[in-house]
C-alpha cells in the first residue's frame, strides 16, 4: 500500500465508501457461502453456489439473497475503515524514515489490522450469519415436514426476525458475550488473512508504480486487492468454515453442535472429512476479490479527501 499521508478523517470515509460498495456487489454470494458452509452431511440442501442461489430466489424471492445485508451494510462501514486505517496506521509507525517496510514488518502492521478490527467484525458476523442462514434451516424443516405428511411444498415462510431483535434477545440472554460468540475464530480468521493480504498487496501493487514515487494506476489497485484478497480468502477458508459453525445459534435436527475450535474441528473430521473445511472456498473468493479490489480502489482514488473537500475550512 502506498504511503502517502492521508487524514484520518478521509481513511474513515475511504473505508467506509468502499465497504458499502463491494458489500452491496457480492452480499448474494456471501449468503450463499455461509450456507454451503453450515450444511453438515446428512442434511444437504444445495449442490454448490449456483444452486443454492437458484432455489433461494425460488423459494424466498429475489430479496431472499440479501436476507442480512442491512446488518452488513450498517456495520461495514466502521469495520473497514478500522481495518484500512489501521493498516496505515501501523505501517507508518512500523517504518524508519519513509523507507520501504520489510515483509515482517509489513506482515505486523497487517497483524495490528486485523486484531483491531474484530471489535466490529465479530458481532457483525454473528447477526449477519443468524439472518443469512434462517432461510437454509427453514427449507431444511419444510422438507422433513414434506416427507412425514406428503406436503407437496410450497414458498418458505421465514420467521420475521431482524437484527435488533437477535441483539435484543442475546443481549438478555448471554449479555455483550452473546455478540462476541466466537471471537477467537474470527481472530484466528482475521489477524491471519491481514497477514498475507496486506504484504501481499503492497507488493503487487508497487510492481505497477509510476517511478519510484508515483501512485500505481487505479487497475493495477483493482487487479492487486482481488489477487490478494482472493488469495488471503483461500488460505483462511479453514478457520471461516469453524467460525461460521460455532456462530450459528439454529440448527437442522441432524446437525451437530460446537462448544469450541477445538470440538469443531474434531467434529467436522470425524463426521465430514478434511475436505468440509474448503466447504464455500469458491464463493469466499468471489466475495473477498471484489470486495478488496473496490476497496483499495475507492480508498488510493482519495474519495475521502474529495468529500471533505467539501466541508467547510475552519479559519485558525
């Protein structure tokens, strides 16, 4: 990443822009990863990302692929800036009179990025993940119910929860650790993705530099993020797919539950095989990609500078 001195204002708007932009582009195909994930043998609704996002819109209608994104997008937003921002944040205090940051050193500030945003990011997904998933475990009920009493089926009828309302309710229930169920998955998922996304990036992207000093163009940000993030995606599948698990609070009747890393990791071998921890692999990678590749764009183009430009200059 470049690193060129911007306000800290602007890398919070810079973030927040890109977030609401690649969360709005990609969402369908996030729901459809958190399904594939969740579905446990036995118990098998969708074949693979196309097929789940075909009967979804059958059975739930167009909207049914976005079940969740308000959440996301309301959250998104102060979970990318920190991420961005944080970035900068510790590369500029990681180097030594502007000179080009070591991979080790590049590989800790992405480390402080991806603890620090965990704050945002684990409640998040922990609503989004409740929202996306209702409509798998509901057809999964209206199937057995087909089975047992000759149903010929019919739409899928979800329970009317929201976002408030499951904050409510785990709130009540578990107080603010029922929102932070599975923080140490996601740490486990986060910390290492900015590991290798962030060093990854700021290599890429330097390759296609206008000299020594100049920014790379805006395709060259694009083509880095989405090769980066895709790539980082890949490499924490594993993890996301035990996050996912241990987060989801409603199950089918045949699913087993988790009481942490440890037991879900020895459950998914045992009943499912290694192969179950690159369950949504594919649909993880088209999120991811986009999203970055958007988010390293909006954020090098400046467009938080532009909108405070805008703003009205105190005079000193």
């Amino acid at each position: 990443m470049a690193d060129k001195q911007i306000s800290l204002p602007a890398k919070l708007i810079n973030g927040g822009i890109a977030g609401l932009i690649g969360v709005t582009c990609v969402f369908p195909i996030d729901l459809a990863k958190t399904r594939l994930q969740n579905q446990q043998n036995g118990s098998r609704l969708y074949t693979s990302m196309s097929d789940c996002l075909i009967k979804t819109i059958k059975s739930e209608g167009y909207f049914g692929m976005y079940r969740g994104a308000a959440v996301n997008l309301t959250l998104v937003t102060p979970e990318k800036a920190i991420k961005l921002a944080a970035n900068d944040f510790f590369r500029q205090h990681l180097s030594k009179d502007g000179q080009k940051l070591t991979l080790l050193r590049e590989m800790l500030a992405g480390c402080g990025a991806g603890t620090c945003q965990v704050i945002i990011t684990t409640p998040m997904e922990m609503l989004k993940i409740q929202l996306q998933d209702a409509g798998r475990i509901e057809a999964q009920r209206k199937l057995m119910s087909q089975a047992a009493v000759g149903d010929p089926g019919g739409p899928v009828e979800l329970r009317s929860h929201t976002a408030m309302q499951l904050t409510r309710e785990l709130l009540r229930s578990q107080g603010i650790a029922g929102l932070y169920k599975g923080l140490g998955a996601t740490l486990l998922r986060d910390v290492p993705f900015s590991i290798i996304y962030f060093p990854l990036f700021a290599n890429l992207n330097s390759l296609g530099g206008r000299g020594a000093d100049g920014p790379a163009p805006f395709y060259v940000s694009f083509a880095s993020g989405c090769i980066a993030g895709s790539t980082a995606a890949v490499a924490v599948n594993p993890v996301d797919v035990i996050k996912t698990r241990i987060q989801t609070m409603t199950r089918g009747s045949q699913e087993d539950t988790y009481s942490g890393v440890t037991d879900c990791i020895r459950k998914i071998l045992r009943q499912e095989g290694p192969s179950a921890f690159l369950k949504g692999a594919y649909c993880r990678a088209l999120v991811i990609a986009p999203l970055f590749g958007i988010a390293q764009v909006v954020y090098f183009l400046g467009m938080g500078e532009f909108l405070l430009s805008f703003l009205p200059q105190q005079n000193n």
